[in-house]
C-alpha cells in the first residue's frame, strides 16, 4: 500500500538554524512527489515538487529512491517559515495525493 | 479570482441537521476532490470525480453525498449530521495527466454541536 511517513509532528528551532523536514514514503513504482505548506488557517499551498527540482523561499527537496525519501531542507529558517509542512505522493497512474501526517515547524526568534 | 473556491468559510449546526459544502474551480481542470482535514490535522481523501464522474469514494459514509453537476463544481452534502464530522473539509482541482500537484480551496471549518 502507498503510505508516506513524516516521523516528526514537531520541529522547533531558532531563526537562522538549519531545518530538515523528514520524509519518507512507502511505493513500489515511480511516485510524483510533493511538499505543500500551511500557514495557520489558510489553504494548502503547493511549495515543490519533485520533478521540477525547483528551489522555494529557499527550501529544497531532493527525492532519494534508494531510501525512498524526500525530506524537505533550508540551509536558514526564517521566522514565517513556521507553518504546517506535509510530504505527499500520487503512485503512478493513479491521480490520488496521499498525505502524510504533517509536521509542524516552529522558528523562534 | 480565486482558483480553488469553497462556501461557506465557516460553518456551525447542529446534531442531526442536513448541510451542503460548495466547491467551484475555474482553472479549467478536469478532476475535482475532497479532503477532510481533522483535529489532529491529518488530510484523508474522501472522494473524487473526473469530468462528473465519480473515480474515488473513500470508504466514507453514505450521509456524505457529492455531486458534480459540471466539472467546475463539486459539492458536498452531509446527512444527518455527526459529533465526529466536525472538521475542516477542503475542495482541490487538479488536471489529469499534469504533474502540478492538486489546487486547493480555503477550506470549510464544520462545527458540529
């Protein structure tokens, strides 16, 4: 079954430290990957995607089959950077994004 | 000019009560969805129609009716209304075929007392 895992429910650190939201999935095939972030009380919005190999407000996500992990990476963290970050997957051929449980990323001044 | 439309914002019944949740896109996708978003703020995929037709019903009760009246619209409609639906629901859009992830709405925030 596809299934992805976002170990943390909570990561805090300080403005300016480094942040690693891990992600790990669980697909047999080629998925489609993303990172979607939201801030307190708005709508999801799609910050990367896999295939795009793009960079956002500075995060980065490398997608790693052999560990079958996307974790998601800024080298500084900003204050607004904290909001709610959750890792999903459409297994191939099937449009479906599955979610992962969120984690919540809290950058104190 | 919002993508990814959803009314009401906020929504509070009763027990018991009958209420429909409205969802509009005007990206021009094709496949339109609805989330469930709950307390503990995990998403689960409730259903999902392509074109007006329904391709993913995730085991959800039968109180929960969408319709598709033309794929810019999906609504939602609730029976007989839970403690347990309280939750916010979110309306998404995504083109078939495309890679671009899902858009989303703004989300409904059922109360349910």
């Amino acid at each position: 079954a596809q299934r992805v895992t976002q170990p943390e429910k909570l990561l805090s650190v300080f403005k300016g430290a480094p942040v690693e939201l891990k992600c790990n999935y669980s697909y047999s095939g080629s998925p489609e990957l993303f990172w979607y972030v939201q801030y307190s009380r708005q709508r999801l919005q799609l910050l990367l995607r896999h295939i795009s190999r793009e960079s956002i407000k500075g995060f980065t996500a490398d997608l790693n089959k052999g560990e079958t992990s996307f974790h998601l990476k800024k080298p500084f963290a900003q204050e607004e950077d904290s909001a709610m970050y959750y890792c999903a997957l459409i297994p191939g051929g099937y449009n479906k994004l599955i979610f992962g449980a969120g984690t919540r990323l809290a950058v104190h001044p | 000019d919002t993508a990814v439309s959803q009314t009401p914002k906020y929504l509070v019944t009763q027990m018991g009560n009958d209420k429909s949740i409205k969802c509009e896109q005007n990206l021009g996708h094709d496949t339109m969805y609805w989330y469930k978003q709950d307390s503990k703020k995990f998403l689960k995929i409730m259903f999902s129609y392509n074109n007006k037709e329904l391709i993913i019903n995730e085991t959800v009760p039968n109180r929960f009716s969408p319709k598709s009246p033309d794929k810019a619209h999906l609504n939602l409609h609730i029976n007989s209304l839970e403690l347990g639906d309280s939750a916010v629901y979110f309306c998404a859009s995504s083109q078939e075929g495309r890679n671009y992830g899902y858009t989303f709405g703004s989300g409904t925030r059922l109360t349910v007392v």
